[in-house]
C-alpha cells in the first residue's frame, strides 16, 4: 500500500492516514477523505470547510544556507489567521454581501480576491458554494428570531402587500408585517418574497397570504387590516378575505392620488397645451400652474409613504386639504383650470366614503384618526359622524373590557381545576356555606360594571381633552399617556400601526428589483427571498 514517503505538507497537521480503510480521518471535523497518495484533495477540504486553518506553503518563509538567529525567525515568520480571526471576516464579507445587495458570485471575482489579499493575506476567501450555504443558514436562524418576535406581539398586526415581476418575467407576492411595541415605536418586518406560479387570481392571492401567516404561525384574528393597491386581482382577494377572516382592506393612498394626478393630466386641453410649451414660450404659465398645483399632492404623498410613524390616521385630514387646496388655487389658463376640476372630482370619487360610518363594518381609517390625539376632534367630519365614531370607540373598548375579562376568568378557571380540593362542592360545603357567599356571583357581575364604566368614561374623557398640536408624536403621546388610557391605548396600538400606502411591500420589490439584476438574473427565486429577507430583517 502506498504510503507518504515523508510527511512535510502541513496538511498533515490536520489529517490522520488509515492505511487499512485508505482513508484519511480530518482531526477538525472528523471527516474521512479517500486516500489516493496527493494531499490535493486535503488541503482543497481545508480550505472550503476549514477557512483559516492552513497556511499555504509558498507563504512560508524559507531557510536561508547561513543559520538565522532565533530574533531573526521570529521577525521572517508570517502567522497564520486563526479560525475565530477567519470566521470574523467570513461573516462580515456576508453581511456586506446581504446589506449592499450583492451577489453572490462577487466574491469569485479576481478583482474583490485581489483586494481581500491586500486585507489581508493569510485569510483564504471561501467560495461562492460555501457564503451561499452561510447565507441559507443565517436566513434559518433570522426566521426564528422574527417568529419569536411576532409571537411575543401583544397587539394586532397590519399586512401591506403587492404583486412584482422581475426582468426574468418571475412573479413575486411581497408581504410586509407592521405593530407598535411596547415602547410605542413603530416596527415593520418582512415576511416573504414569495415566487408565484400560478395565475394571479383572486382566489390565489387569498390562498397565498393565508399561507405566509401561516408560515409565522400567525393567527388569522390578529391581523388587523391589509393595505394593498388597486389592482382589480388583489382587491378581490381582500373581499373574500374580509368576508372570511375579518380583515379590513385598506387601499394604498399613495396608488390612489397617482390615479387621481394622471386622469387629470390625461384632460385634452392640458394634453395639448404641454405638447405645445415645448416650442411655445407663453405655454410656460401653464407649466408653472401645473407645478403649484402637484405640489399639494406631492407632498402629501410623501409624508403618507413614510413608515417610521402613524400615516393612515392622516389620510381623512389630507385629503380634506387636498380638497381645500383644489377648491381655492385659482389658475388663469382654461387648462389649469381643468386640471383642478379633474383633481376636485377624482378625489371626490375615489374617497367620497373615506369618512363612512356603519355599525355592520369598522372604518380602520377613520377610527384609526379618532385614536391620533391630533385629530380626536374630528374636525374633518360633520358634527354628528364625530358623535357616531366616539360610538363606535366605546363600543370597542367595552368589546377590549369584556374579552380581557373572559380570558381572566379562564385562567382563574385553569388555575382553581389544577388545584386539588378545589372542583365540585360537597354537601358538606352547601351546609358550611354563609349566606354571604351566595353573593360571590352579583358581585362579580357588579365589578364588570364597574369596569364598563371605567371604560365609558375613559371614552369620554379621552375626546373632551384638546388636541395635540400636528407635529406632536401621538405615539409618544401615547406612551406618556397609556396609564390613564389603559383600555384606549391597547385600541390605538392595533389601529396606529396601520401603513396609509402599500409603500413597504414596494420597497421589498426595489430591493428585490437590484438583487435580480441583468447580472444576476439566473439567481434562485428561493435565494431572492432569503436575501430579501436578510436585508429587510437585520440581526
């Protein structure tokens, strides 16, 4: 059988040779290569599974014919990058890679080598094989934190989502998660890039979302609302949806007040007039209207795409203004005039039942804006919708009191079963019992009423009290405030949090969009969803 001759690779620092199995067993791992007389096969397993550990020989310093002085070999030796120093900048070479959107296969290229060498030249860079299985398993142990996290959510959820092909014509479902912690702070997670195969029914659409909460073991009862554009598809989705879960569909502003800018730039007049102030100089009055009359709907989409504060509970008093706005801009040009005719009438076509009250169906918007301390004086509705959304908050928070007060009383029901002694009274306890005791009942019921009461009043209190001034935080106010708002607060918690646009789920596909790049648009739909995920949901 052959053996090495002698053993002077420092491959063999690592490896111990089984002459009988003709294997050779890696001391690290304890993994067995076959033995076919070369240390090639040996040192490629070091360097893919075991970065760090060898140093290449060429990197050795060699001995010079005059015996150098122990100083000497100390100064030439180059030290080898240990495995903790190794492991260090694998992670952060992956990092960057998921945070800059990056390939993978960037790191194959002989010019991010190259540099890497400069760094630093005892590190071995892995391959793209072995950052693309980091990658997997990082995307496993970040899925868990993020379940974990939604698990410990005390409050509702709000779904954004939204439909996006990529250059590679593949269709992707982007579902985004939204709540307010304890802390009242505004947090977004992203839940799926999910590849779609199937037609973009309605009936899909539904099936789909249903199976990305259930991948968070989410229930369907704590999702609040879904925001989503206007796609006819989707829109049926969250009928049925609505129908069977209860979900309240919220349709994304941002979409709205583009459909309403376009159908009023697609007027003849303004048509005309544009494609004539390119030659004609007087047409530029025009130009100069149309940009005082964007600049409303501009901002308002803006302020209404932001995620790191309470959007929806704007929306009823923004498009007040925007109707202010419209109403009292006056234009010279019969073309500018047109343009906020057209505004005027989109607007009022497309929120005319922004501010609908029923006792059949929650507005999420509007009691989402009662619940802002900035607008709870309902300024924006008449005087007698305010009196019916001040009933409809008490009707919840006697909903909140009663539900708190049932899972109560389970608990102290789970509680008196798992203790013994404590089931079925005897007749010796009949004949114990005092005739006070009979009262336990009427008693319990008078402290659910004092309860409701304390909820009533709290309703009450809670919209007698002035309005924050508009730049104020109301989640901050909520904070401050949620001790002498306990019922109300758990209600503004799940309402806030809800997005006014669908703008987050877009952002996923923005990101998604640079990740399926021309140069990488043979990239695994599952590996586009877990890159997505990673840089969405950083540790």
């Amino acid at each position: 059988m052959a053996t090495p001759k002698t053993k002077t690779s420092k491959v063999w620092d690592n490896f111990i040779l089984d002459n009988v199995k003709k294997v050779v067993k890696c001391n690290i791992c304890k993994g067995d290569l076959a033995w076919h007389g070369s240390t090639s096969s040996m040192m490629e397993h070091l360097k893919r599974k075991h970065v760090g550990v060898l140093e290449d020989d060429s990197t050795r310093p060699k001995r010079s014919c005059a015996s150098p002085t122990a100083m000497d070999q100390y100064l030439q030796r180059k030290r080898p990058v240990s495995l903790q120093q190794a492991t260090a900048l694998t992670n952060s070479i992956l990092t960057m890679l998921v945070k800059d959107m990056r390939p993978m296969s960037m790191v194959d290229g002989e010019g991010f080598r190259e540099m890497i060498r400069q760094f630093n030249p005892e590190y071995i860079l892995p391959s793209r094989t072995h950052f693309t299985h980091l990658m997997e398993k990082k995307y496993e142990a970040t899925l868990l934190k993020v379940k974990e996290t939604i698990k410990e959510v005390k409050s509702a959820l709000t779904l954004t989502a939204d439909v996006w092909t990529s250059r590679a014509t593949e269709a992707y479902l982007g579902v985004s998660c939204h709540f307010i912690s304890e802390d009242w702070e505004m947090k977004t997670l992203n839940l799926a890039t999910m590849p779609l195969e199937e037609r973009h029914s309605g009936v899909n659409i539904m099936t789909w979302l249903e199976e990305v909460i259930a991948k968070y073991d989410i229930l369907p009862t704590k999702i609040k609302a879904v925001v989503h554009d206007n796609g006819s598809n989707i829109v049926a989705a969250m009928r049925m949806l609505e129908e069977k879960h209860g979900w309240a569909s919220v349709r994304c502003s941002g979409h709205t007040l583009q459909l309403i800018v376009n159908n009023a730039l697609k007027e003849p007049s303004i048509s005309r007039a544009v494609g004539a102030a390119r030659h004609l100089p007087d047409q530029w009055v025009l130009l100069e209207e149309l940009t005082q009359g964007l600049q409303p709907f501009q901002c308002a989409t803006v302020y209404l795409s932001g995620q790191e504060y309470a959007t929806a509970s704007c929306l009823p008093q923004l498009v007040k203004g925007l109707q202010r706005s419209t109403q009292q801009t006056r234009f010279e040009t019969g073309a500018g005039k047109a343009f906020l005719a057209s505004a005027e009438k989109g607007i009022n076509e497309r929120w005319g039942c922004l501010n609908t009250i029923s006792a059949e169906k929650e507005n999420p918007i509007v009691l989402s804006a009662s619940l802002d301390p900035r607008f709870r004086k309902l300024k924006f509705m008449g005087a007698e919708d305010g009196t019916r959304v001040q009933g409809s908050i008490e009707v919840l928070a006697i909903k909140e009191v009663r539900g708190s007060e049932i899972q109560g009383c389970e608990q102290v029901h789970q509680q008196r079963v798992s203790v013994p002694g404590r089931g079925d009274k005897s007749a010796l306890d009949n004949l114990l019992q005092s005739d006070t005791d009979s009262l336990s009942e009427e008693e319990d019921e008078s402290h659910e009423d004092q309860k409701l009461q304390m909820a009533r009043s709290e309703v009450q209190m809670y919209f007698a009290e002035p309005a924050i001034h508009k730049k104020d935080d109301p989640l901050r106010w909520w904070r401050e405030n949620k001790g002498r708002f306990p019922v109300l607060s758990k209600l503004a918690r799940s309402f806030l949090c809800i997005p006014a646009t669908s703008t987050p789920s877009e952002r996923i596909f923005s990101v998604a969009g640079n990740i399926c790049s021309q140069k990488r648009a043979s990239l695994s739909r599952d590996h586009v969803e877990m890159l997505t995920f990673l840089h969405f949901n950083p540790e």
